[in-house]
C-alpha cells in the first residue's frame, strides 16, 4: 500500500490556523469505543490441534479480541474451524465451529447470547478428517449451512438447515474422487452460488444454487501438492462475489479470481511466514469495504493480514491487526524501510504520523508528513543500542499547535519519554523522561485531553504482567 493512501486513511488533514479545541480529540475516542460493539465486523480463528476448543472473536476494523468461546468439551483438543454467518438475519453473526478431528461434528452458536443453537454430525462418525463449513444464502431465499467431507470418504458436499436438519448433498467432483472439499459461498452475477476446491493444484468449481448450472470450472494453482483454503466475497466491490484461494502450507500463496469472469486478478504471498501451516483465507469487512484476510501459523505463532485490490493491479497490505503475541492488540502493522513498524492507533492527525520499530531491532521512531509520505526526522528515544521496541503517540502535549511525539518500551520497563514536536528536544520537566509503571513487560500509550482542559493527557496501560 502507498504510504499516501495508508496515512489517509488513518488520519484526518491537519487545520489551518491556531489551536486546536477540546472536541478536536473525541472523535478519536468515540471511534475506539465503537469497536467493542458486537456487530457484522468480526473475524474469528480457531484454535489448533493440541489445544483446548476455543474460538477467538476479533474486531476486523481493529483487532481487538472482543470475546472467546468453547464450543466443544474440554476433553477435546483435535482443532477448531470456524466460519460467522448472520443466519437468524439479527444483525449478529452466527459462530459456526467444527471439528478438525475425530467425529465431523458441527456446533452453531447464536451471534448475541452464544447458546448453542444447532449440534449435529455431517456425516458418519467414522468420517475423520478435517470437514470445512460454510454459511449464507443457500438459494430460494434460505439461509443454510454447507459441509464439505474431509478426506476418509468421496468427496460429498452437504447442505443444512440453521437448525442442523440435513436437506441435499452432491458430489461435485464425482463418486471416484476420496479427499477433502473446500467449500464457500457467495452471491453470483444471477443467483447465490457455491465455490468448492479439491485435491492438489487447486480445483475450483463454481455452481448456481438456483439453476445448478456449473458457472467455472478452473485449477487455481499449477505445481502445488498441497491442500487449498477457499473464501468467497465482493472484493473489487462490482456487487459480485469473487472466488480467493489460499495455498495452505509455505509462503500462503493466495490468488482472487473475479466472480463475473473467473479470470486471476490477483496473486500474492499472504503469510510472513515462509514455512507457515495451517493458513486460512477469509473475506471480512474493514471500515467500509471488504478485503482478504490470510490467517496463518508458523512455530506456533498466528498471524493474520488484511489485502485490498489495488486499482491499477494487484494488492495493497491494509494492516496486520494481530499480531503473533495478543497483547499488542490496537495496533497497525506496516512495513516502511525495510523494517517492520507499529503505528498506534491513537494517532491524531496533527500533521505527522509517528511509527516505532519492533522488538529485537534498534528502538527507533520514524516521522513521516502524511500529506507527501516523507520522512521528517528518526530518533532513537531509548538510546542507540537499545533493542526493546517502541509504542508510539502523538498530541499537541504543550498547546503550541505543534504535534508532540510521545514514546514507551514496548517489550521491558515501563520508561516513558515526550519530545516537543517544534523544537524536537525532550518536553521540559517531568514529561521528557517518567516511569509510568515499574516492573512491567512494556506499554501501550495513547495521547487525548481526557480531563477536558484542553491539553492533551498521556493514558498508559502495561503490557503482559504488571502491577
């Protein structure tokens, strides 16, 4: 993504004129707030096999875990898939989890109270391996659940009422064919329709669910052994569900195919990882449209990213928002400079936008004019050998009309650091150099006027253990 259009988005044009009122900053926080509502703007990943059953809900605007739910016994540790669909129409979406391994049990949960709705068995509790849901509009105006088998039996896929009460099933790649099959659902250029994947290289189809017409019939990848993840959704925003596909091993090379013609409009490497396992491609809304998301795992580390579609071709990294330890939950993750950044969101758009590496490599904070993309100034807060990271805020602190940029360790300490953004020196007195906290794993900080006298407050939160 172009510095330009990131920055745009995340933060309003700088004012001309003097300072700023108090109401400048509320926006700010009104938008946090909002965040933490249960809505349509989720994201969901299940846990792995080897751990307890649990379902981990995020906002997708911020990556902020909003809640996590058990829908298997304790008993079990085989790994969870999990899709969200809005079946009851409430406006909160369903959670719909399956077993990995062991018996193709599918539990549905409602999106408000998180009762069990549904639990039932897809098929014989001899069929073992790893079955995929998926929800939505299953054609006549229903609403449904779609099972496709793991791999023990031919390849079936399977629909379902809300309720479990099993309604037709289909082999779409014949009876002689035993292996898994992806499935995924959207709306079509005419009728919704039902995407499935299978075997190595990717076999795509694309069926109407109301003219059972076969509508594509493609190999998303060539020379690739592994097993597919497939999602389905409007993301170059014509009003048509597109076709995205995953490779689930390796680098996570996804590739979009456009829902009106099949034709590959996009190929990319979705995951960090270059041996990562597991990976899972989804599309979810972020702010106002809908974009990929590629949640992968590697050395027990999760990590998911969000791409959009770049109008001249390709993709864009909209932003990484959880990273693999959970604690840094609120934060954007960038690639700027050949190193990996962390923009805090509680910037304010004051005229600069101020990024803090990573842990493990030299602390240093970047200082970029969002209106050019240009780099203003790097300093290092915390010395030049310091390696602990840093987390970033930026408010006017002193009333100049200036943006201040404040710092924090991010991994160790709780040191806490404010420089003035006119004269680039630490703030005088007791704002440029304060513990907030001791002994703590680091901090998260955020700048707003919070006790309405119109200057703006530094709030800090520890990070891990703390006091």
């Amino acid at each position: 993504m172009k510095l330009s259009t990131f920055f745009g988005r995340l933060f309003p044009r700088k004012n001309s004129g003097g300072r700023r009122p108090v109401d400048y900053y509320r926006p700010v926080l009104d938008r946090l707030e909002e965040r933490l509502v249960m809505n349509s703007r989720l994201f969901a990943i299940g846990s792995p096999s080897g751990s307890a059953p649990l379902v981990s809900l995020f906002n997708s605007d911020s990556g902020e875990l909003v809640s996590q739910i058990q829908p298997f016994s304790s008993s079990y540790t085989g790994g969870v898939n999990v899709t969200l669909t809005d079946l009851n129409q409430d406006g909160d979406p369903e959670i719909i989890a399956s077993a990995i391994n062991g018996a193709p049990h599918v539990v549905v949960l409602d999106g408000a109270t998180h009762a069990v709705t549904a639990s039932f068995l897809a098929y014989g509790a001899t069929q073992t391996s790893n079955i995929q849901v998926a929800a939505g509009d299953i054609g006549g105006g229903q609403q449904g659940i779609v099972v496709g088998s793991g791999g023990t039996m031919a390849g079936t896929v399977s629909v379902f009422s809300p309720t479990g009460t099993f309604l037709r099933s289909f082999q779409p790649y014949g009876n002689s064919y035993k292996g898994a099959v992806g499935v995924a659902l959207g709306q079509g250029e005419n009728e919704p329709v039902l995407a499935t994947v299978a075997g190595s290289a990717g076999h795509v189809r694309v069926v109407g669910l109301e003219s059972t017409s076969t509508l594509a019939n493609f190999y998303g990848f060539s020379g690739f052994a592994g097993q597919a993840s497939l999602a389905m959704g409007d993301v170059n925003h014509d009003g048509i569900a597109d076709v995205v596909l995953g490779a689930q091993s390796g680098r996570s090379h996804t590739k979009v195919f456009d829902g009106a013609t099949f034709q590959n409009v996009a190929s990319f490497f979705g995951s960090p990882y270059t041996n990562s396992t597991n990976t899972s491609v989804e599309v979810v809304t972020v702010g106002a449209q809908q974009t990929v998301s590629v949640a992968s795992t590697a050395s027990g580390n999760t990590e998911v990213r969000y791409f959009e579609l770049a109008s001249g071709g390709g993709v864009n990294l909209v932003t990484d928002p959880v990273p693999s330890n959970p604690s840094w939950s609120g934060y954007y993750q960038e690639s700027l400079g050949g190193f990996s950044l962390r923009v805090a969101t509680s910037l304010n758009g004051l005229g600069v936008v101020a990024v803090g590496s990573d842990p493990g490599s030299k602390s240093k904070v970047a200082v970029y004019d969002p209106a050019t993309t240009s780099l203003i100034r790097e300093f290092t807060p915390f010395g030049s050998t310091n390696q602990d990271g840093v987390v970033v805020a930026v408010g006017d602190l002193n009333g100049d009309g200036v943006a201040d940029i404040v710092t924090a360790q991010a991994t160790a300490g709780g040191l806490i650091r404010a420089f003035d953004g006119a004269t680039q020196k630490a703030m005088p007195g007791k704002l440029g150099s304060f513990t907030g906290f001791t002994g703590t794993d680091g901090l998260s900080i955020a700048v707003a006027d919070v006790n309405g006298d119109g200057f703006a407050d530094i709030v800090a939160g520890t990070q891990g253990s703390g006091p």
